[in-house]
C-alpha cells in the first residue's frame, strides 16, 4: 500500500504553536514564616502588646498565642536567636497591603504654572494658589515664563516672576531645578517641602476643629440669649391673657354676678 502523505493543516499548527506560548505562572508564596513554620531550638519572643516575653521554644511561643487567638509572625529571621511576634497576621497583612497600595495610588506629577513678564497682581495671585495646592497634593510644580517678540530684550522681568513666586511658595517648596532659559521660555521647577507641607497641613487642620467648636458656642450661647429674652415676654403674655379672660367662664360667680344685676334693676 503506497504511502499517503498526511494533510497538515496549518489552521491547528497554528493553535498548537499558540498554546505553548502560554506559561503557568505559578502565585508567589509567602516567605514569611508563621506558627508551625517557624522550625528552630528556640526563639525571642514579643507580645501582642510589645512587651518582651524573652527566649523559649517556637512551641511554648505558640501556645501562648494560640491562648489570645492570634498566630507567631517570624519578624527577624537573621537575629540570633530569631525574633518572633505574637499578633493577628492576616490582618497585619491586609494593612500592609493597604500601605502599599496607598504609596501606589499617588505617584509625583510635574504639573505647570505658566506667566508672563507682564503679569499683574491679581492674576499671579491666582496661579500662586494654584501652585500651593499642587505642592500640597505632593506634585512638582514647573513655573514657566512665556516670551514674544521685543520682550524678549527685558528677560530680566521674567527672572523678577520667578523670584516673586520663589518668594511666596518658599515656606513649603523647595527649587530643584532653578531658573533657566529654553528658547522664548524661562522656567523652573519647584518640589514640596515634606515636613513644612505636612505642618502645614497640621495647622490646618487645627484651625478647622478650632472653628468649629467656636462656632458651636455661639450658637449655643445666642440660643441661651434668646431664651432668656424670650421668658419675660411669655409671662407677660400668660398674665394678659389672664386678666383678660371673660369672668363669665368662672361657674362659681356667675350666681354673684345675678344677683347683683338682679339688686340694680
């Protein structure tokens, strides 16, 4: 029987090729060593509430965590001996994933703040404001003066800009990259100071609360005021209406008040 050549067809070649391209990524495995995977003599143990528990075996260590619910966390493998944690290890993990998370979240952006050498008052103002609350946000800040035509003949007004906004944002910023020349432009870059931004923020806040429970006294105290000036006025209106009331509501004169008409006709 004559040999047949087989049919190849390209169409499953091409889905076999495919599929082997793809790999099986195995998930990462914890390296931190927890509970029963802490194997060694003995080990430096710290509570849940930081106190220093001294030297034993992993295995009274880990009684003891189990008594409060909680697991032994291996914190310093390289110490000798190794130093463990009593503490809730999921929801340690969970926070550091939320740490990490959050310094991911908000990376530096260069944003910019573009001026003219002519500029005025008002308008530098605005874009000063807009600059702090870049820095604030922890954002580079890229000041850029624009030139044209002749102003190109007094640069020295654009460097006057700069200074002026150097001057003004200097309590939180730092110049990382000072003024310089770029064709008809002059710019700089500006970096948040972290520690004045974040005692900024803190006084800020401070003022906030301190508002507040002011403006809770006074509401408070012009309520008491208007109490008080409204308790007179209630009295005198409750004694009104007293004298004022018709005598012929009171069942026991109203005989008095017959016999009395009764004399007079």
């Amino acid at each position: 029987m004559p040999n047949v050549a087989r049919n190849h067809w390209p169409e499953e070649e091409s889905q076999i090729s495919v599929r082997s391209k793809f790999r099986i990524v195995a998930p990462e495995r914890d390296a931190t060593r927890v509970n029963e995977r802490i194997r060694v003599r003995e080990v430096r143990v710290i509570g849940a509430d930081g106190e220093q528990l001294g030297v034993m075996p992993p295995e009274e260590a880990l009684a003891i965590a189990r008594e409060g619910g909680l697991d032994l966390v291996e914190v310093a493998a390289n110490s000798r001996p190794p130093v463990c944690r009593i503490m809730d290890y999921g929801k340690y993990k969970y926070e550091q994933k939320k740490k990490n998370a959050s310094k991911k979240s908000h990376s530096a952006t260069l944003k910019e703040v573009k001026l003219r050498p002519g500029t005025d008052q008002h308008d530098l103002n605005f874009k000063l404001n807009n600059a702090r609350k870049f820095l604030m946000e922890g954002d580079k800040v890229k000041v850029t003066v624009m030139f044209r035509g002749r102003e190109m003949v007094h640069t020295y007004r654009g460097r006057e800009q700069l200074n002026e906004v150097v001057k003004q944002l200097g309590p939180i910023a730092k110049v990382e990259s000072p003024p310089r020349m770029e064709g008809r432009f002059m710019s700089m870059i500006l970096v948040a100071d972290r520690e004045a931004v974040a005692e900024a923020k803190r006084l800020a806040e401070q003022g906030d609360s301190a508002g507040a429970s002011g403006r809770s006294e006074a509401s408070s105290s012009s309520e008491e005021t208007s109490a008080k000036a409204a308790g007179p006025a209630v009295e005198e209106g409750t004694g009104d209406a007293g004298r004022d009331a018709p005598e012929s509501g009171d069942p026991e004169r109203a005989p008095e008040r017959a016999e009395s008409t009764a004399s007079a006709e």
